[in-house]
C-alpha cells in the first residue's frame, strides 16, 4: 500500500512527510480558487484569448491575428458572463 493511502492521491499543496530529498521538490503554497466576479470578466477574457491563440477551432473561427485579438476577447467575454450568471466560473488572484 502506497504511504499516501489506498487511492494514492495527494490534496493540492500536500508536502510529502518522508523527510527525504523529495520534500524539498514539494511546494507549501495554496493557491485560493473562488467564484468570479463580474469585475474578473476583462481579466478572464484576456487570460482566455492568450491560451486559445494556437487553437485550432479558434483560429478557424478567426484566421486573421488582428480580428481573433479584437473579436475574441468580446466572444469569451459574453460567455463568461453567461457562466458568471449560473456561478459557474472559477479563477484565481495571481492573474
């Protein structure tokens, strides 16, 4: 059985206690998740167009560079705030 139990998981930000080399390779930061507020929506959409440039179905949507940077953001945008409406969007503090 492993030390970490039957189902072998670790919760985010579990530093193994073995003391050995690995738990130096473990990080003790937690990072806080909670609901989106409509004040994250520009931020979202922004961290959003940056991780989908090099998606194909985005890029098929909008081949052009500069028409994917201007239109994509008001797409994710509207959506966000569709998923805002139903608390279902989730982000972080660091951006």
């Amino acid at each position: 059985m492993s030390r970490l139990g039957p189902d072998k998981h670790r919760r985010h930000g579990e530093v193994p206690d073995d003391g050995g080399c690995h738990s130096a390779l473990w990080s003790t930061t937690v990072t806080t998740i909670r609901l989106a507020t409509l004040d994250d929506v520009p931020r979202l959409a922004r961290s959003a167009t940056r991780a989908f440039a090099d998606d194909p179905v985005m890029r098929w949507f909008f081949p052009d560079d500069d028409d994917y940077e201007q239109t994509n953001p008001m797409l994710v945008q509207f959506m966000v705030r569709r998923w805002h409406a139903t608390d279902s969007v989730w982000c972080t503090d660091d951006g």
